[in-house]
C-alpha cells in the first residue's frame, strides 16, 4: 500500500494530518476542553470544613509533632503523611457520601499521582471519617481539629 506524506495509509490522513475546514475549530475545541478541565482541577475539594487529622496530625497542625510518622491530615484540598503532601485533582461523590479522589503527591523528591476514598463524617462519633488507601486498607480516621 501507498502511504501518504504524512504516514497514514493512501485516503488516510493518518496521525497528525489536517483535514481542510476541519483541524482549526477541532483545535479549537480541544482548547476549550482544556481550560475547562483546568477550571475543574481547581475546584477538586472535598465539603469539609476547617483541618482534619488524627492525633497525630492535629498535634502537627497545632505545631507540637511535626515529625510523627502516623501524621494524617485532611484539608478539603489535599491530604498530608509522614513525608508527603497530596494535592486533589479528581474529587468523585458517590450518593451515600464518600468520595474518591484522585491525588498528585509529592514527597522525598518523588512525584506520583494516587488515590483515595475518604467515608462521610459520622456525626454520632464526633464527624470521624475514615481515610482508604487506593489498596483498600486504612490509611486512618480523622475528626476535626480544634
């Protein structure tokens, strides 16, 4: 078979061709499409008010342990370990109130990207939630820090 000037097969634009009419409105789109998913990184928040974290991470907000390694802190944001800090860039709700986010981590000079599954606050047990690793198993609960 023939292929055309730009690698596709012979009536295939193939990767990367334009289409005459075509390639300006769906660059076009494709920018738009961006700045909105731009727009949507930024509100990745969890509803939740004020800091969160379990003892050891309220100590750490509160400037008393900032080198726990149970550390857990839990911002409408973000989330904090040992030796990490967790950007939300996905925050998915589910109708009974957890939620599942996508998190860009860094921590000891590394980048990588995770996810989590934060339960909704249990009003009963002082608005406690329960953190998940993307395994499955708890990472810990956190309640509001005061």
């Amino acid at each position: 078979m023939s292929r055309s000037r730009r690698g596709g097969e012979a009536g295939n634009p193939g990767e990367g061709a334009c289409i005459k009419g075509v390639a300006a409105p769906w660059r076009l789109a494709a920018a738009l499409a961006g700045l909105l998913a731009a727009g949507a990184a930024h509100a990745a928040t969890l509803d939740l008010a004020g800091v969160n974290g379990n003892a050891a991470g309220c100590a750490a907000e509160a400037g008393a342990y900032p080198h726990s390694e149970d550390k857990l802190i839990l911002r409408a944001d973000a989330v904090e370990g040992y030796e990490s800090y967790c950007e939300f860039v996905q925050v998915l709700m589910s109708k009974a109130g957890a939620a599942v986010v996508t998190l860009l981590c860094g921590g000891e000079g590394e980048t990588w990207i995770n996810h989590i599954v934060v339960s909704p606050a249990d009003p009963e047990d002082h608005n406690k939630r329960q953190v998940f690793q993307a395994s499955g198993d708890l990472w810990g609960e956190v309640q509001p820090c005061e």
